[in-house]
C-alpha cells in the first residue's frame, strides 16, 4: 500500500456494476480505485501496469473469468491480493477459489454494506470469509466426531509450523510467508515439508480445507486458533 491507502482495481464486465461498487468504495478515504477492467485478461494487464493492493474480481466474466484470472495472477508471483465478487453461493465456490489464490469471497448481495470492510480485510492480508459460509463448508468437508483427530494432528505441529500452515492456506508464497516470519524461502520450504510429514497435507486445498475445520484462517471475524502445547 501506498502510506495508508488501499489501491484497487475492479474488475466486472458490466459498467454499471463497476460504477456502483467504485461510489460504495469511494465512500472510505483510505481506499482509490485505480483502474477498471471488463474481463480477467483486462484486470492482469492492469496488475502488471498499475501494482494495485486488491484486485475486485467478478467470478464470470467473458473472455477470462475470474479463476482464471486469479490463477493467472498467483503464477506470476507476488500479486495483488484478489477479493472475488460474485453472485454464486459461497459454499459451492469457496474451496476451487482460495485454491486458485483468492484472498476472500463476497457475494454481491453483500457488497454495499461489506464491501469496504473485505477490501481492507485482504489488503492487510487478511482472509475474508463470510463465517456462515466457512461453517457450511467445514461441516459439509468434515464430521464433528472427526475433527479431534485433525486437532491432535494440529497439536503435534509447532508454532512457527502453525504459522507456516495458515499462511500457506491464505495464499501467500514462500518469499511473502519468508517476510512475515523473518525466515527465509528456504526454510519456509523447510517447514512446509516438515508440515505435509505430519499431517499428510500434499495441495493448496488440502491446507485451505484443514485450516477452515480447525477455524484458524482468519476472517471478517476476529481469527481463532485452536489451543495446544508450545514446542
């Protein structure tokens, strides 16, 4: 960010969409948006040209949806953090979504009164999940009596692993995860095998489905972390 304000560009292939979602935005003095774009391939020539904090990202757009778009972006390295705004159900969406590298997920029927509140959420790295929809999906992922296994799995990893593993699961790269944590790429390698040894973790997904059972990705929600020994 650039001192304390937000640089976003939006990306929607309907004018008028984009026209609303800039006045709700431009309602906050710490956040500018920059750029607009009607397709994914229009919102990564921006990325590239502009450097934006938080790309708004329709999930259907023509020519390059948003998935697209945003694994398109996660490729290329560090990039803006992506909030998809979209009209689907949450829980069909949530997983395939964060697992392509979205930082969070709005439905647009939510957007005038949370909008704001998920495009600072994500610039400050944050994940944004609507809790309704993080509790859909662990209890259709999950059954509640198999969840003390996972937390005693959870239990066995140290604390910097613990820290490894959730930031993994917001989509951040090992050199962003290495300046997080003051380590370097290598180690967060390092852990990040040390991780997929004790909890048999292989994919992005399978981190994102973990952490979201467990309650410790953070939200809109103040995040949660399961209690367990210091190692």
């Amino acid at each position: 960010m650039t001192g304390d304000l937000i640089r976003v560009v939006l990306a929607d292939d309907h004018t008028i969409v984009r026209a609303g979602l800039k006045a709700v935005l431009g309602s906050a003095k710490d956040i500018s948006v920059i750029g607009e774009a009607s397709n994914g391939a229009e919102a990564i020539a921006l990325a590239e040209r502009f450097h934006p904090d938080v790309i708004v990202m329709d999930l259907s757009m023509g020519e390059m949806d948003g998935i697209q778009a945003t694994k398109a972006l996660a490729a290329k390295g560090p990039t803006p953090r992506v909030l998809i705004l979209t009209m689907h159900a949450e829980e069909e969406y949530l997983v395939p979504l964060l697992e392509a590298g979205a930082a969070g997920y709005l439905v647009k029927s939510a957007a005038d009164r949370e909008l704001v509140d998920a495009v600072r959420a994500v610039a400050r790295g944050d994940l944004y999940v609507r809790p309704a929809a993080a509790r859909v999906l662990a209890k259709g992922i999950k059954r509640k009596d198999e969840h003390a296994d996972e937390r005693t799995r959870f239990e066995k990893l140290t604390d910097r692993e613990r820290d490894v593993l959730r930031l993994i699961a917001e989509g951040f790269t090992a050199p962003e995860i290495g300046e997080k944590l003051n380590i370097s790429p290598k180690t967060v390698d390092t852990y990040k095998q040390r991780i997929n040894e004790k909890l048999g973790l292989t994919h992005r997904a399978d981190y994102v489905k973990f952490a979201l059972k467990l309650g410790i990705l953070h939200s809109d929600d103040a995040p949660t972390r399961p209690a367990g020994p210091s190692h």
